[in-house]
C-alpha cells in the first residue's frame, strides 16, 4: 500500500482528549497526516479527538484535531493493537510535513539512523 505521506518511525508520548476525558498513550510512527497511537483500548473509527505531543528535543507542545481512522482491537495477533489518527485540517498538515522534514534532518545530522522514515 502506497502512504500518502511518508511516516517516520519514533516513539512519542502523546495526550489523545476525547469527550469522556484525556488520555495518556503512546505514538509509534508519526506523518504529516497522523499518527499510529498504541492502545489496547483502541477507540471506534471517526471518533473526533485532539492529540497533543511534542517532537523529541523540542520544546513548542503540538495540537492536532484529528479522528480515528481505523482501529486494530488487541488479540488478533497479527497487529500491534492501538489505532491510526488522521489529522483534520489540511493547512495544519502542509505545516506539519515542512516542520517533521527539517526535524528529520537535524535529527539525521545529530544521530545517523533516528527518524527513519518507512
């Protein structure tokens, strides 16, 4: 399958708040256009949420409304369980492909290998 935006491989602590409350998980890769948020409480596709991370070595905290896309449910063993967001607003996801190229750039020059993109 052909992403549309390439995705870099990273582990990021993000803050999923959704209308029964914010909730505290972990993201493993990470575009432009969302991002893979594992859980074993994966929550229903088109569910409307704001996720909250930042980028390693950075300071500026980034906001995204955003909605599930699709959920893997944990025991199928074939997936790691979690769920796949996708950010809503297109302006904020031609900012967000510019700011993780050069964060992906300083990251290569500092460590040969980190944020490898799949």
């Amino acid at each position: 399958m052909q992403r549309r935006y390439p995705r870099l491989t990273i582990r990021v602590d993000v803050v999923v708040e959704t209308l029964s409350g914010p909730v505290e998980a972990v993201a493993t890769t990470l575009g432009a256009g969302g991002l893979f948020v594992a859980s074993d409480a994966p929550l229903p596709p088109r569910t409307p949420l704001v996720v909250r991370f930042r980028l390693p070595g950075e300071e500026e905290s980034l906001s995204f409304d955003a909605r599930v896309a699709w959920s893997a449910p944990p025991g199928d063993g074939l997936t790691t369980p979690g769920m796949g967001l996708e950010f809503d607003d297109l302006d904020a996801r031609a900012e967000h492909a510019a700011r993780l190229e050069r964060w992906a750039a300083r990251r290569e020059q500092d460590e040969p290998g980190v944020g490898s993109k799949r």
